[in-house]
C-alpha cells in the first residue's frame, strides 16, 4: 500500500538531492515527481496537520473568466521553454486583457528549485513574478555547470538584479531554520496531490488537466472556455 511521505522526510530528501537539470538530452523522462509518496506506511506527522498553505500568487484580473493553473519547477528545461514561448502569447492575449486569471505553482525536484522558489518568494508578492520570471528566461545562465556554490552564487546575482541584497538573498535561500521551506513543500504537496500532479509542465484550466502543449492549443482550449460562459 503507498502512503504519504512524511513532510520533514521530503523536505529532507529535496534538501539533499542534487540539481535534476542536465539539459534535454539528459533530461529525466517526464520529469515524474519525486518523493511524493513511499511503499511504506510512515504515518502522519504533526507538522504535516498544521503547515501553513500559502495563497497562490495570481497574475492578471483575479475575476477574469477563466482560470489557468501552470505546476513548473525552476529546474525543469521544457518549463522554461513554455516560459520563453507559450507563456507571453498567453500574456499579452488573454492575462493583460483581463480573460484569465494566471495562477503558477512551483514544483521541486531538488534543491536548487526549492532555494529559487525561496528567491521568488523573498521579493513578496509584488515582484514574485518578476523574479520568476528571470528565473527561467535565465534558467541556463543560473544554473550554469551544476556546481552547488556557482548555482547558489548565480541565484544570488539574480536576487541582486531584481533588488534584494546579497544578504537578503542568502538569508531567504538559506534552508536553517528557514520556516519559508516547511510552507513552500507543503504547499507544493497539497496542491500536486490535489489536482493529481505528476510532470511538468502541467496546466490545469478551470479544473481541466492538460499536458504541455502548443499554443494554438492552448488558445483553443481557452476560446472555448470563454465562449461556454
């Protein structure tokens, strides 16, 4: 019987896992993801119960008739593919012209994803998307050989460019007592588990599940979508 990974497990296991990135001839199939669940029935913990669900940081008309919901992860090459390409037709279509409610929820492989949504989160709710953003139009850049401290110094200089300070940045990336990183794989967890995550990148689209897609597939979805209302 499979059950539930204990928070403080997977937060653990992301903690200590490497970068997944290795670019997409490397890329592992589908980018399943991990440690969401075990063989073993380890039971719930206390923190599991009372971590706190962050709010979802919504870009665009937050009553904009139709809702889409990407799942990515900072370290996932087809997620910043989407990002480059798929994404600003999407914005200057239908999220700057008040058509949809734009809804990201990030995803960890690894740790240099956890410590990047850290980045993301440290600028508040303000410039979140601005940060993510250089996230994955710089994904290659940050990310660079795959050095633990070059990624965590490149993260940095990215958190500098978006206005934070070099201490600033460390601090929110720093996992010690960080109780940012209980609330973000948390959240992650509820929310992947909820809506059956299991890739990235995944679009939900008023509580529709979609795998990646081009976009003129995706404008057809949402046309229909507005046209039913």
């Amino acid at each position: 019987m499979t059950r539930k990974l204990p928070l403080l497990a997977l937060i653990a296991a992301l903690a200590a896992g490497g970068a997944w990135y290795f670019g997409p001839a490397n890329e592992p199939a589908g980018l399943v993801l991990p440690a969401l669940a075990q063989t073993e029935d380890t039971g719930t913990t206390t923190m599991d119960a009372e971590v706190e669900i962050l709010p979802d940081h919504v870009l665009g008309d937050v009553n904009a008739p139709v809702t889409v919901i990407e799942y990515a992860s900072y370290t996932c090459p087809h997620c910043a593919n989407f990002h480059e390409e798929q994404f600003q037709e999407l914005k200057a279509e239908y999220i700057d012209t008040g058509k949809v409610k734009f809804i990201h929820r990030e995803v960890y492989f690894d740790q240099y994803g956890l410590r990047a949504g850290l980045l993301a989160q440290c600028g508040g709710d303000m410039r979140y998307y601005g940060i993510s953003g250089m996230l994955y139009d710089q994904q290659k850049e940050w990310i660079g050989s795959g050095e633990p401290e070059e990624i965590l110094d490149n993260l940095v200089t990215l958190g500098k460019v978006a206005g934070l300070s070099e201490d600033e940045a460390r601090a929110c990336m720093d996992f010690d007592g960080n109780d940012m990183v209980e609330k973000l794989v948390g959240t992650f967890r509820h929310y992947a588990e909820a809506d059956g995550i299991n890739a990235t990148p995944t679009l939900v689209i008023d509580g529709e599940k979609h795998s990646n897609m081009a976009y003129a597939d995706l404008k057809a979805i949402i046309e229909a979508r507005l046209a039913a209302q």
